[in-house]
C-alpha cells in the first residue's frame, strides 16, 4: 500500500534525502540528550524524579526545529519566549545564556523559568536552545510560589528576558538578584546549572552537525524540517472527518473570595471546535472572563492548551496514523 503521508518534504528541496532523514533524527536525539543531561545534574526532586522539564532546539528566528518527550504545555509556548529573547536582544554572542520567566513574554507561570543559550559555528549563529523547567520555588508569600492572590506581583520573582551569562561566565550581580528571592538557593543555583549545561549538551551537538555537514546545509535542512512537520500535520488532519463540536466545564473556583462572598465562585469556560479542510478553530466565546485569583492564561499558554488535544489526537509513528480518543 502506498504510503500518502511520507511525501517529498518539498519541492524546493534539492539536499539529499537520506541525508535529511540522518541530520533531523540527529536533531532529535540531541533535544532529547539535553533531557539526560538535565536529569542527570538537576539538584531538586521535581526535575531529577517527576520530569517537569521540557528541552528544545529552534533556529535563528525562535521556530522550534527539534524537541524532546517531553511536557505539551511547554512545548507549544517555548517558541514565544525564545522569540522574546530574540527581541530584547537581538545581537548574541558566543558564551551568552539568557534567563526569563514572564508569562506575558512567552512564558508560563512564574515557576516556569526559561534558559536560552545560541549555538555558534566559525561565528554563525545555528540557532538556539531553551530548557524550561519548573522551579520547586520562585518566591512569592508562599513555599512553592502557588498562593491565592490576586496579582502577578504576588505570585513570585517575574524575571523578564536578561543576559545570564557573558563569555561563558555568569553575571553575579543577576544571580545574586535571582536567589536572593527564592526559598533554598542552592538547591535553585543546581537547578539553573543543570539548565545551562543541558543548552551547552544542544550547543555541543549543533557544532558538530555544522562541522560535518556544513554551516549552509544544516541550516537549510532545519528549515526543511520545519516544512515537513506541517506537511505531516496538514495530510493527518486531512484524514480528519470536517465537523464541529462544542464541551464547557465548570471550575469550582480561584481560591479568591469576593468581599462578603461566603464561599467561591465557580466559573465557566466554554470551548467549540471546528475542522475544516486542513484547518481547526478553537472558538472560546461564551466563557466567563478572567478572575481575580491566579488561574488566567496569558495568551501563549491558552494556544497551547488548545494544540494539546489536537496533538494528543493524531500521533504520527512511523509512517502511521493513529487516532486516539482525548
């Protein structure tokens, strides 16, 4: 039976396909080494044991060309806050690290700090790595920096995208900001260590790809990369019957009470999707507006939360499809 997903990854393509098919599984497999990498040097128990960790590797403008197994939630929102990086500071450097966690700059909630480092080859920016790990602490009144207040400033450190590291060597001065605001620092310095040497693992293997096969032909096949992933999305979510369909849920509440409010409110939010061809929109008209207390989505994280089930619905394995019900 002839395989209609595993076409030609595009018509402008003129590298070799076997080569290709080497360099992006290469991709692959140093995204998922710089997971080892962090695993296996991370201080605290919610990285080394639970995984709340997501590493990638994007290219120059911030797109992700290669990502390991890691957390959905992350993943979709990780291009946003690389490409925040890239704004705030457009000219990098060999040796730089850059550190944020703003959710209104691509991030998640505070916890989530992202670790950005370029890769560099003979002083050609390949692009780029983000680790994002959840952090057991970032502050705030609360161990765990989860307390039910009613602005960002309440929640913990917001760090927007800084330079950490210049030539290969910490700035002192941001580090002594970051852990002078968090609860056991040591154990937040291990964790902000392991981040930056999972960037380096991704570094290290970009290098190599770039020595091996040439600056100009890795660059092209990570773009390439880039137009085969949408091509496999576009020809599964054509074998997608067209439709329509709606679901609403009901939150018990944010944690806030309201002055005089004996108990919390709950909350609605309501959600209808419609497929059409190659497209889905997610339409979330007719859910409650947003709530005092910390449980709004800045609008990276509401995008990813809308790719998750339609991710987690078309699994591409192999040269199959697999259709899971969410």
């Amino acid at each position: 039976m002839p395989d209609t997903l595993l076409e030609a990854p595009s018509q402008r393509f003129r590298g070799d396909p076997a080569r290709f098919e080497v360099v992006k599984n290469a991709l692959y497999s140093a995204a998922e080494e710089m997971k080892i990498v962090l695993a296996k040097t991370a201080y605290s128990p919610l990285l080394k044991v639970a995984g709340d960790y997501s590493c990638g590797i994007f290219d120059s403008a911030g797109d992700m060309v290669a990502q390991g197994p890691d957390l959905p939630i992350h993943l979709g929102s990780m291009p946003d806050a690389v490409r925040a990086v890239i704004a705030t500071h457009p000219k990098v450097e060999p040796g730089d690290v850059f550190i944020h966690n703003d959710p209104y700059h691509g991030g998640s909630h505070l916890p989530d700090v992202n670790v950005v480092a370029p890769a560099f080859f003979d002083d050609r920016l390949l692009g780029f790595g983000c680790v994002r790990a959840h952090w057991p602490d970032i502050g705030s009144a609360t161990p765990g920096s989860y307390g039910a207040v009613t602005e960002i400033y309440g929640e913990g450190l917001r760090i927007p995208p800084v330079r950490l590291y210049r030539n290969g060597r910490p700035d002192p001065d941001i580090e002594r900001i970051i852990f002078a605001n968090v609860r056991i620092p040591a154990e937040r310095q291990g964790d902000l260590r392991a981040q930056v040497a999972a960037n380096r693992r991704g570094a290290l293997r970009l290098e190599a790809l770039a020595r091996k096969y040439g600056t100009d032909e890795l660059l092209e096949i990570m773009n390439e990369v880039l137009d085969y992933s949408e091509t496999m999305m576009r020809a599964a979510l054509r074998l997608l019957p067209d439709g329509e369909a709606s679901f609403q849920d009901i939150f018990d509440g944010d944690g806030v009470l309201a002055p005089g409010a004996e108990a919390d409110e709950p909350f609605t939010v309501r959600l209808t999707v419609c497929k059409r061809g190659e497209a889905i929109i997610a339409d979330f008209a007719g859910s409650d507006g947003q709530v005092p207390g910390p449980m709004n989505a800045p609008l990276t994280v509401t995008v990813t939360g809308r790719q998750q089930p339609e991710l987690g619905g078309i699994r591409l394995f192999g040269s199959t499809i697999i259709l899971r019900a969410q």
